[in-house]
C-alpha cells in the first residue's frame, strides 16, 4: 500500500498540539468543503482530510500511527512485523466499513492487521493493551542552538531515570538522536513518540514529552520571539549619531544610529529575531548611553561650558528651585 503523511495533509509538524490539530482540520475543512469550495480536487482533498483527523485526532490511532516511523507521502510501505500485535489498532479493532477512507487508513485501523478479519470486516478483536505512561522531562538549550536549531542525544528513560540528559551522559542504546527546530522558544514542548515508559500489559509505550527551556545569556535577551541587546553608547554618539557594527545571533551588522538618540531608544532589525514559518521575530538594539568611570579635567570642563550653552530642560515638569 501507499504511505499517507496525515501531518502534512493538515499542515501540522509532527509534535502539534491536540488543539492545533483541531484548529488546522476545521480551517482545513472549510477551505475543501465540497459544497463551497471551487479548487480543483477539493472532493478528494476532503476525504483526505477527514481521514488524517481520523487518526490524529484520536490519541490511541496517532500514537500507533507514529510508531510507524517516518516515510514520504507515496511511499510503498508495509507495517513492521509486530506493529498489529502491539494494539495499534485503536477502538478495539473499530468497524469502518461504512466510511469511505482509503486503503492506507482501512488496512492500518480497519481490522486486517493480525486479527485474521478483512478491510472493512466486522470481525472485532479483544480490547487493545493499553499504552505505557508518557515521560515529561526538561531540555536546556542555549539561546544560540534554540536560534539555529541543533541535534541532542536524548537519554530515553529507565528503572533509575526520568529526565532528559545530553551529551556524554546519554551514551549508549539507552538514548536516541532528535532535531530541535530552528526558532524553538522556552516553554515549547516535543515528542518523542514510544519513548516514554514500557506498558505493564504489553501495549505501546507511552511518550517522552520535553519541556524546552533556554539558558540566560551575556549578551542577549529573549522576549517572546524578539531578541534584545542593550548597547552601549557614549554622550558624545548620542548628540551627533554614529555608526556601529551590531552582533546578531546571524552574523554582524551595521546599524546607524540616528543625530539626538535617547538613552532606551529601541532600533529595530527587522526578521532578525527568533525564526519561526508565521513571520520571523525582530532584533532590537537598545540604547544605553553611558559615561567613562573617571573624566579629565578637560573634559569637566567641556561639560561645564555645554551646560552654559544649553537651553535644554530635561525636567520641566519638576518645581523651580
């Protein structure tokens, strides 16, 4: 049979949320909708729709679809061996003889996989083992491999272990190799489906879900999908403006700085921020305007004589002496 990718029949990376899921087949829905759509296959597009929401709307069928593995749209594909033993049929072998999916769909939740019955059959098996516990664990990763993306050797857990590790300390067959996304952000989660614990009763296993968290950094800060850098210039750069070479998290930049910056003004590098496929964050240089930790004599008096020339009230809201 053919290999389906019902992610991307919706639109959705694989570790999406149950409600993006549901978000992108009812904008997905509405687009191909037979009675109201005018493009071209939308009838066909439909099934295919209702048929990846089929699975990936319903934990038990994703996560068997999932242990599949990964394979192009297309793709000649056969199960592995003891995929059907393993409960991967969700419902308890659920009759679906009266909808109209594909052959991919029938033959994978439709009962023909080791329950000795026929796509679309209403032989039913005994109710499937259920799956292990998922696993929560923490990644910690810099602000510069959250920017560019990176891969991490994650140590899987075992009778004596329960987070997530990297690098040396996830040696052996007890670790798998993941992809962290270019533009991950704090708070984002990933997973690693069948990498959580074994089930007691001989059914899937559960899944490794990680937590991403991003270490402070010297130099930059992280708002939202924006970075910061608060940049120091002198009295002398703020009054006349200048010219300065910017590190960015992608390479130096020039940036000018306008005649009269203010102390806090924010310049904007637009795109320059955290990546992401809705619209890339921003990168802001902050102003600082800082003084030497000692001044000349010369300079106190240079200062002097621009404060008898100046008319500038910095304070007018403040009392008179």
């Amino acid at each position: 049979m053919k290999y389906k990718d019902y992610y991307k029949i919706l639109g959705v990376p694989r570790d999406a949320k149950a409600e993006d899921i549901k978000k992108a087949y009812r904008r997905q829905a509405r687009k191909f909708h037979p009675d109201v759509s005018k493009e071209t296959g939308a009838e066909e597009k439909f099934k295919e729709i209702n048929e990846a929401n089929e699975v990936l709307g319903d934990p038990e069928k994703r996560s068997a679809y999932d242990q599949l593995g990964y394979y192009q749209p297309g793709q000649d594909f056969r199960p592995p061996p003891n995929w059907g033993g393993r409960g991967a049929r969700s419902g308890g072998g659920a009759d679906f003889s009266g909808a109209d999916f594909s052959d991919f769909f029938s033959q994978m939740f439709g009962g023909d996989m080791g329950g000795g019955g026929q796509p679309g059959s209403t032989h039913r098996r005994s109710r499937a083992a259920p799956r292990g516990q998922d696993v929560e664990a923490t990644l910690t990763l810099s602000l510069e491999d959250a920017f560019l993306g990176c891969e991490k050797q994650i140590a899987l857990p075992g009778r004596a272990q329960t987070g997530a590790q990297t690098g040396a300390q996830a040696g052996g067959q007890n670790s798998v190799k993941m992809r962290i996304p270019a533009g991950s952000l704090p708070g984002q989660r990933l997973r690693l489906a069948g990498k959580g614990e074994p089930s007691p009763m001989g059914g899937p296993a559960g899944n490794l879900l990680l937590t991403l968290q991003i270490s402070p950094h010297p130099l930059y800060r992280l708002e939202g999908k924006d970075i910061y850098l608060d940049t120091p210039i002198t009295p002398s750069e703020a009054a006349l403006g200048t010219t300065l070479t910017v590190p960015t998290l992608s390479g130096n930049l020039r940036l000018k700085v306008p005649v009269a910056a203010r102390s806090g003004q924010k310049l904007r590098l637009t795109g320059r921020g955290m990546p992401a496929s809705d619209g890339s964050g921003d990168f802001f240089v902050q102003l600082q305007i800082v003084l030497p930790p000692s001044l000349s004599q010369e300079e106190l008096d240079l200062y002097a004589r621009l404060q008898t020339l100046s008319s500038f009230d910095p304070r007018p809201a403040f009392p008179r002496d």
